[in-house]
C-alpha cells in the first residue's frame, strides 16, 4: 500500500518536473530565442519554480524511499551490483548535475540576463530537460529490470 502510494507520488512529481521542462524548451524558449527577448523565460520561470522546487522536491524524497525499498542498503547503491542499484547510481549522478546546473543559472545567469547571455541560458535550460527525461528512462528501467531490449 506505502509503496504503491510513494510511486505515484514519484510519478507526480516525474510529470510536473518533466513536463515543465519540456514545455519550457519547446514552447517558451524558441520564440524568446528568435526574439531575443528573455522576459517570457524569466516570467515562466519566477512561475514555474513554485510547483517545480517542491515537484523536485517530491522526486528526492520519494525517490530515496523507493531506492531503499528496492535496496536497503544504501551502501549497495554505487556496488553496481545489479541493474536497479547501478540506475540509481544513474540517477543520484543526474541528480547531482541537475543541482550544479540549477545552481549555477539560478545564482549567476538570471540575475544578469540579458539578450546576448540569454543563448547561455538556453543551454543550461536544454542540458536540464534532457537530464529529466534521463532520470525517466533511468527511472524506468529500475522496475522493468534494466535498459536492455
Ligand atoms: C526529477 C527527478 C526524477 C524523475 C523525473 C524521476 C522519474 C522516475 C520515473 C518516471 C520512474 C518510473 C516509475 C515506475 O516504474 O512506475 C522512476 C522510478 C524510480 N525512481 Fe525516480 N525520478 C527522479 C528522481 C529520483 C531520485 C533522486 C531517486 C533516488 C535515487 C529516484 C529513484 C527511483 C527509484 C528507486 C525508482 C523505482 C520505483 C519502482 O518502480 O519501484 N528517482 N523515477
């Protein structure tokens, strides 16, 4: 029953996370990039991050709850002993770049965005929705036994 509940919570904030990110590098970048206008990111951003923070949140919460369900010994996590421990290793590692990434834009790029920093931050915004969908298909494969066909 818990652990059935903690999964949906995971996906929730999988597809809040994820999905905001998309969102963000197919609907709201292309046309501020055209524009050269950083306002619509910065405007979807200030936005965003109020369900986005808590949704990552969520996923390191539930996220560290599902990991040890799966393997309670957290020492096993980087053994690569199995395929469900390397994937979390996977995903610890997507973390630890998501959060370098974050921290880098959240503190040196949007405080000075302007029009020529802004294909900076667009890269930044593109490097990070692809290490969502990374944790996706890590996140997948821990149940469906690995990532092979
Ligand atoms: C934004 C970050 C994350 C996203 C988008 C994400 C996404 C996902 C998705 C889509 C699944 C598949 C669930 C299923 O099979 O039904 C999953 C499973 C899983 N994730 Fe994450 N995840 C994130 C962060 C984390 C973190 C930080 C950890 C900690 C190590 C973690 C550990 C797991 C585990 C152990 C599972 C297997 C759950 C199960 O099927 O029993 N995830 N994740």
């Amino acid at each position: 029953m818990t652990y059935k509940l903690i999964v949906m919570l995971h996906l929730l904030g999988a597809s809040v996370w994820v999905g905001g990110h998309v969102i963000l590098s197919l609907v709201v970048l292309p046309p501020a990039l055209r524009q050269r206008d950083p306002a619509p990111i910065r405007a979807f951003e200030q936005r965003f991050e109020k369900v986005g923070i808590p949704a990552l949140a969520l996923q390191v919460a539930s996220g560290l709850w599902l990991a040890h369900y799966w393997i309670p010994d957290w020492t096993r996590w980087f053994a690569f002993g199995s395929p469900q421990a390397a994937l979390i290793a996977v995903k610890l590692g997507l973390l630890g770049l998501t959060a370098l990434l974050g921290v880098h834009a959240r503190w040196r790029l949007i405080p000075r965005l302007t029009a020529d920093t802004l294909p900076q931050l667009a890269g930044h915004i593109i490097a990070v929705t692809l290490l969502s969908l990374g944790f996706l298909v890590a996140g997948s494969g821990i149940r469906l036994g690995g990532l092979s066909w």
